[in-house]
C-alpha cells in the first residue's frame, strides 16, 4: 500500500520531487509571461492562468542553481495556503508511488539541509529532494496588488 504520489523533475543537471497533490496543473510549451515592472529577483513575473493570476517563480532561487535555466519546457502550477505558484522545470521524469516511511525526513538527514526542501526519497540510486512549496510561498516578495 502506497501512501504518496510524488512527480520527479529535472532542473539543470539535478532531480528534485514534489507532491502530486499540490500540483494543479502542467502545461508543454512556452508560457505568455507578463513581467512585473519591479525587479523581484524571486519571481519571473506573472501568467494568467483560467482566469486568475498565477506567481512564476524563479525556482533556482531556492534550489541553489544558475539562474539562467529558464529554457525550461514544462510549466508546474502549484497551489499553496498563500497563493498559487508556477515554475519551470526542463523535463517531467516520473511519477513515483511511495510509502510515508520511504521518506527521509530533513532531521534525519546529514545531506544538503536547504531550507526549501522538505525530505528526500530514493529514486533507484539517486537521493531526490522535496521541495517544500510553502516554505518558498512564504518567502515571496508578492507585489501589493497581487495579494
């Protein structure tokens, strides 16, 4: 018995996991992204999306990677408490089923304890890490009017 669902991703040349249901939807191809008149160096602007405002994140801000990975092809839309959030990732690998057990809590571990990371599971030999989208949620800087 499975107890999670978790679609792993690639940026640059690392995987990294978050829950199936936090996403809402993931869409191929270029998005239409509106840019933010302000410089927000955590976000990339923002996508209209059915109707609503959605946040693009600028992921490899939280996960330690060179900021010019926006050649992705695929864009994760993600609800959080605060708001919903998208980013773009450069491939969707797999879904994964797994046990709560299966799940390296970040207290546990001696790996990489970025703060955006909320455990780590084992995909064949590779450590992937969950991120941890509230924690990036709750460090935007969300412009006033978006709020």
């Amino acid at each position: 018995m499975y107890d999670r669902e978790i679609i792993r991703f690639g940026i640059g040349n690392q995987y990294f996991g978050i829950y199936f249901e936090q996403i809402e939807q993931i869409m191929k191809g270029k998005i239409e992204l509106i840019r933010l008149t302000h410089k927000y160096s955590d976000m990339q602007g923002i996508m209209r999306w059915y109707g609503n405002i959605v946040l693009v994140v600028n992921i490899n801000k939280y996960i330690n990677q060179p900021d010019d990975q926006r050649k992705g092809e695929f864009t994760v839309i993600c609800s959080t408490v605060r708001c919903r959030i998208a980013f773009v990732v450069e491939d969707i690998f797999s879904i994964s089923r797994i046990k709560n057990s299966d799940i390296i809590d970040i207290g546990d571990s001696t790996w990489d304890k970025n703060p955006f990371t909320c455990g780590y599971y084992k995909q064949g030999c590779q450590i992937v890490p969950l991120l941890n989208l509230e924690q990036i949620a709750g460090e935007l800087h969300i412009p006033k009017i978006y709020r």
